[in-house]
C-alpha cells in the first residue's frame, strides 16, 4: 500500500473508494448484485453471526446469486441478534433480526430471490449525521 | 422481482402487538382477499419502529404513508380509500406535537426516529477491519483538516465550542481539558483513550471499538495534535478480545497508510498508538489509576492534584478521554461546531450512547440526543417493559449511580437534571426494573460489586462499604431493625465525604438513591418481614392451601431436599425450616394449591 501523503491524496482515495464502490453498483452484473452485512460484534457472534455469515456465503454461491458478503459492527438491535443488512440493486438497505440459518434461506429464497418482504424486518430507527 | 404494487408494513415491536397489531394483520388478509387484492399488496409484520406510544403503527409502501394508533377497525377505510384510490386516510395520519400540522410526504417521515447516531455512526455500517470504507465515509478527513488547514488552538476552541463533555462519567468539557494538557510544557506527553468500561451491563464502548476502530485512532491523533504529543495509549479489558483484535488490525492498516506513523499526511507531526491491557478492575477506569496500572504499579488511585493533564503517566502530562468522547471528535471538525452544538440542552451537546438492559423489550445499543426524556427511551426506543409488567425505575450511572422513578420519566436526561434527580450519566449503563425487583436486593447487588473492587486503600471504602452491605444482608435476610435506616444514611455519607477516588466517594449512591425512592420497600422489610417484590428468599413463605391440595404427591416428589410430607389424597404439608424456596413446589402444582404467604 502506499501512503497517503497529503489531504488532496486522502480526498482522492475517498473518491476512488467511492467510485470502486458507484462502479460495482452500475457495472454489467449490478443489476443483479447483492450487498449483505452480517453484523459481527461481540453480540452477534455470541449469538451466532458466523455461523449464520458462512452458511450466507455458501448459499448465495451455491444460488449463484452475485452478493457481496461483508462484516460489520453492532447494528444496535442486540435483543434480535444476529443482525443481517441486505440491500438489493436499487433499493433501501433492509434490516432483518434473529438470522439463523433457517432465516437466512427464507431471506435468500423469498427476499433475495423474488423480492418479496418477509415478517420481522426491522425499521431503521435512527437518523445519520447525513440527515 | 415482486408482484406486489404496495406493500403494508405492520410493526410488530411488542408495544404495537400489546394493542391489537395482530389483529390488524388478521383483518388486512381478510379484507385484502374480499377486494381482490391480495397479489397485489403484501402484509408484513415488522419489528419495532420505536414509537410505540403511539401504536399500533401502519407504513404503507412504496409512498411511505405513516399511520398511527390504528385500530382493526379503520383497515376498511386504508383498503378503500388509499389502497384503492390512493389518497390518504388522514385521520390516521401523525400530527406534529408543536405545529399540529398532519405529516403527509415521505420525506418528513423522520419524526418518528428518536435516535441520532453520530458517536455510533459507522457501527453497522462499514466493515470494521477495512479501512477504505471508513476512508469512504469522510474517514481521516478531520485529521486532515486539523493538520493542513487549523492550528492547534483552532481544533481545541472548536471542541470548546462545541459543548463537547466526556463521556466516562463525569461530564468534564473535553476542550478545556485539551486545552490544559496543551498548555503543560514538557518534553514528552501522552494521549490515553480509557477503554476500561467496567460498569456492569455497559458494552458502549466496546461496540464503538469493534464496529468503528478507525474513529477513536483519528481522534486521538487529532488530541495529540492538539496537545501536543506523540505518543498515544489505549486502555483496554484484556476481557475485549474482539475489540483488541480489531484495534489492532485497524492500527495497522493506519500505519500502512501513513495516517499514523512520521509526517502524517505530509506535515511535521507524528503520532503512533500503542495497546495497554487491563486486567478488568473496575477501579481501573479511574483515571489515576489507570495510569498507575499502565505504568506497571498498582491499580490505586492517587490524590489530584496533580491531575493528569499536569503529571500523568510516567509523569508526564496526559491527556486522558473515553472512547465515546473520541469517536465524537471527527464529527465536530467535519460538521462543525455549530451544528453539534444545536443537538442537545443547553449544557449538555450532543448524544448520549446507552446500553438499554434489564427487563425491557429492545435490549441493545442506543444513541439519543441530549434532552431525550425517560420515557422516550424506555417506552418508545426500548419498545417498554417486558411482558406487560408495570414500569418501576431505571438504573443509571452503574455502581455509582443511582435510581430514576416514574417521577423522573419526563425528565430531559442531560448531566445536570440526572445529577438533581439523585443519580449520574454515568458512562451509559442503563438497567431498567420493573415490579418483580426489590429496590433493598438491588442496591446490595451494587454494593456487593463495589466491596469486590475497591482497592482497599481508603478505610471508610473498604471497611465502611463491607458494613453496608453487611446491614443490607441482614435486611433482606429479615433480620433488620428500624434504626438501621439511619446507620445506612449515616454511614453512606461518611464513606463518600472520607474515600480518596470517585469509586468510593460514589459508591454508596445506589444505597442513597433506593433510600430516598423506596423507603417503604426497606420498611416492609423490616418492620412486617416482607419483600414487597418477592425477590428475597429468605422472606418467602411457600404454603400449601389444604383446601385446594388433591394429595397427587407431584411436590413431595420434586421438592430437592424433602421439605414436603404427606399422605397420597390428603393435603400435605411444607416444613418452613427444610425449605430452601427454590419455588420447584410451587411452579409445579396443578392445582394452584401452593401460595407465597
Ligand atoms: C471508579 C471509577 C471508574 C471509572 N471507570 C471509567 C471507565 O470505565 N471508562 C471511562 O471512560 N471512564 C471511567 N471513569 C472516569 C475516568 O476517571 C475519567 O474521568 C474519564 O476517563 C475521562 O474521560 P472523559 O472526560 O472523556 O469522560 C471512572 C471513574 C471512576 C471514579
Ligand atoms: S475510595 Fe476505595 S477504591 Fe478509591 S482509592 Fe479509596 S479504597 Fe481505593
């Protein structure tokens, strides 16, 4: 990696990371590609966010459904862990609780899938610094 | 993709469920199906919206309609007239408290978001071991501002103006203090971030540090700039094995792109942080010893002054903040200090991150303005109080703190109106009881986690806390005496007037607190051998009603330690002085034919 030398440098790697990001989205396969974070602290994994995270990873390869599977942080939603962040090409990010592997294959199936809403979701409850 | 045109999205957050959300749900298949409908809109339930006061709630997709307190009833009229004819049933519609104006456009739908994340913003959204997405989201952009374009003095009188406070308990302005440390001349300073968090039931700072490493890294390198040092050292529970890991990874990942390390971003100044572990004593987190602890020593406390930010660790001025309070940093110079300063009271900016615990439905992480009431947070945000039970108090403050009761529910939290209601910030602990928990058992639970963790150097502490308790053991063992209620106060003022270090000055609170709140609970106790909540053991009386007793010998069979005599079809019998109260007797019976006396 190289370094990062100046601020001028640091806004440009924000914009490529951006744009990496804006391409993945608009590029041949987006219409298909799915965003999935798997929230990974500590409360999540004591309640099974791994296992819930692999058994995604192997799903979605076997479906071969384009997805992008990543980790993440505490979503806040501790009494429905673990949390799972799905955000589908062109629409709102949508947060779904209690992912077991059972939920996990409901939302590949029925979310994913057909684009349908599954019981359970849960609202964004908070506004960002953006709002 | 979906068949459906519109989508009904039902909350089922259990306040919601409390009043009929089902219901509503059952009515919406029936109706939908009457209509012809039912390919075309989709029912779901949702979890909670976290605006439960005003239940059951409706949000209609894809225009993102908000319905408030509908009822079964009105489902008719929503299929009609907006599903059909798409226009709005406005009755239902939500009315802004202050301008009593019906919010009809999806874009005014935030009203009903009680949270702002600002120190929890990237937590849940970004992958904590990526450093790009954090660059992505205006990561190190501060630092770069504060080192290209502000001089020292610049940032710290932003954080002044900020209204920025700590986080870690005490509420001290986090400008002066940089300003302080800036102003201490010596050769080498340091820059601590206190990640001790030992409040029990408190995982704030944990979750910032395993979901946003990257922010509490940027901010005490932006302090170092500020105050002058090179040098930063995080304070960690070896207890946090994720949050070390992802602190390191997140460190190195700094390192490898200049952002810590010899002339950050091109300028003159450097910075680097280093991991110290602690071992998880809750006196630890105060400052002093903390330094102490990081230094090699004993974790005591010392007397200030001097304070750290005169003659800290190695005796060095040492600027020392909580995490929540660095994670705010960036924040306030990419956003300003101005608009930071509007959320919030007026003496207290900003957020608060709490941990909601105890018997309420939302248990997690939350973060709310300043100035939030109680009851926003325990009836809307926390979803209220687990299976339907009545509401009784909520602890903050943790060991040091003390109760909040349905008197304070509409209270704005902020510093100052927490510390008149007889309790404290805190760093964010917040445990909320209802009435199956007996105030005197709560406060020995505190106590009996402060006699583990003082240090012992203080006399009135060690010794002066352990006869709290031990008065507090009597009490719930039946065995208490009315003046022991003034040996209580007497002595809790005693012990906070005498102690060195903010553990013991604060450690009788929650003795204070659930005197001041629930006297009569103690009395009940005391004077009639009663727990009023039925909590303490030893004031349980398991009796079998002879009335009632079909002699099935189901409680002689499962009572442990043969407590229960009697013959097949005759009522039986509980001897007091066997029993151990374990209450087996009691959720067994078929026949409701064992009472608590
Ligand atoms: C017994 C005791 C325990 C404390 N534990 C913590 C802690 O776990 N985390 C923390 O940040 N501050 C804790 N503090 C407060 C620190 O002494 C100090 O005030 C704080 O770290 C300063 O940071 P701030 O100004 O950003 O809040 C504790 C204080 C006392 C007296
Ligand atoms: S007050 Fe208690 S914890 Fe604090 S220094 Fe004295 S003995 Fe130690």
């Amino acid at each position: 990696m190289e370094k990062i030398t100046s601020l001028a440098d640091l806004k440009r790697i924000k914009e490529q990371v951006q744009s990496k990001i804006k391409l993945r989205e608009q590029s041949a396969s987006a219409e298909k590609l799915v965003q999935i974070r798997v929230g990974m602290a500590t409360c999540g994994i004591a309640s099974g966010a791994k296992e819930t995270m692999s058994f995604l990873i192997e799903e979605t390869e076997h479906q071969a459904i384009d997805a992008v599977i990543t980790q993440t942080g505490c979503m806040g939603y501790c009494y429905a862990e673990p949390t799972v962040e799905v955000t589908l090409p062109g629409r709102q990010p949508v947060i779904f609780g209690h992912v077991n592997r059972e939920r996990a294959r409901e939302i590949i199936d029925r979310y994913i899938i057909k684009g349908e809403l599954i019981d359970g979701m849960i609202p964004v409850n908070f506004k960002t610094i953006d709002e | 993709m979906s068949d459906y045109n519109m989508q009904i999205l039902i909350c089922g957050g259990t306040g919601c469920k409390a009043s009929e959300s089902e219901e509503i749900r059952n009515v919406f298949n029936d109706l939908l199906g009457e209509y012809l409908l039912e390919d075309e809109v989709q029912v779901v339930t949702t979890g909670c919206f976290g605006f439960c006061e005003k239940g059951p709630i409706i949000k209609v997709l894809p225009d993102n309609t908000f319905y408030v307190h509908v009822t079964p009833a009105d489902v008719d009229e929503i299929i009609r007239e907006h599903l059909v004819k798409g226009r709005q049933v406005e009755r239902l519609l939500y009315r802004d408290p202050h301008s009593h104006e019906v919010i009809h456009d999806s874009k005014g739908m935030d009203f009903y978001k009680k949270q702002i994340r600002i120190a929890l913003r990237n937590c849940g959204f970004i992958d904590p071991e990526n450093i790009e997405e954090y660059i992505a989201r205006d990561g190190y952009l501060a630092l770069g501002r504060c080192l290209s374009e502000m001089t020292p003095e610049g940032v710290i009188d932003e954080i002044k103006k900020s209204g920025l406070r700590g986080r870690g308990g005490a509420g001290f302005p986090t400008g002066l203090k940089w300003e302080i440390t800036s102003r201490s001349v010596a050769d080498q300073k340091y820059v601590v971030c206190n990640a001790d968090e030992g409040d029990p039931g408190a995982f704030m700072d944990r979750s910032i540090l395993e979901g946003d490493p990257h922010s509490v890294i940027e901010a005490m390198t932006i302090c170092g700039y500020c105050i002058g040092a090179d040098k930063g050292l995080v304070y960690i529970r070896a207890e946090y094995p994720l949050a070390i890991q992802r602190l390191k990874v997140a460190l190195d990942q700094a390192r490898a792109y200049g952002l810590l390390g010899r002339n950050i971003l091109g300028s003159t100044f450097g910075f680097d942080i280093e991991l110290r572990y602690g071992a998880g004593a809750f006196v630890c987190g105060e400052e002093t010893a903390l330094i102490h602890s990081m230094e090699g020593s004993r974790g005591e406390p010392t007397v200030k002054p001097p304070f750290p930010a005169e003659s800290g660790y190695l005796g060095k001025p040492t600027n020392v903040n909580n995490v929540e309070t660095f994670a705010n940093i960036p924040v306030i110079i990419n956003k300003g200090a101005a608009w930071f300063s509007a959320i919030g009271t007026e003496k207290s900016k900003g957020t608060k991150v709490f941990a909601l615990a105890g018997k309420i439905n939302n248990v997690g992480l939350i973060e709310v303005p300043m100035g939030t009431t109680l009851r926003e947070v325990v009836f809307d945000i926390g979803g209220g109080i687990k299976g339907g039970k009545k509401f009784k108090s909520v602890q903050t403050g943790g060991p040091s703190g003390g109760m909040l009761t349905t008197a304070s529910l509409d209270t704005p939290i902020d510093y100052e109106n927490l510390q008149a209601a007889g309790t404290m910030m805190g760093s964010g602990g917040m445990i909320v009881m209802d009435e199956d928990d007996c105030m005197v058992a709560i406060a020995k639970y505190y106590l009996e986690f402060t006699l583990e963790e003082s240090c012992g150097k203080c006399t009135p502490c060690r010794i002066g806390n352990k006869r709290l308790f031990e008065i507090l053991e009597k009490i719930t063992a039946g065995n208490g005496k009315e003046e022991d209620i003034d040996k209580l106060r007497m002595l809790s003022h005693v012990i906070k007037d005498a102690s060195l270090c903010g553990l013991g000055q604060s450690s009788p609170n929650p003795v204070l607190s659930t005197l001041a709140h629930f006297e009569d609970e103690y009395l009940a106790h005391i004077k009639q051998g009663r727990c009023p909540a039925g909590k303490c053991k030893a004031l349980l009386k398991y009796v079998v009603v002879e009335d009632k007793c079909t002699g099935c010998t189901l409680c002689f069979r499962t009572c442990p330690v043969g407590a229960i005599t009697g013959e097949r079809r005759a009522p039986h019998f509980i001897d007091q002085a066997l029993c151990i109260k374990c209450g087996i007797c009691f959720e067994k019976c078929k026949f409701d034919a064992i009472e608590l006396a």
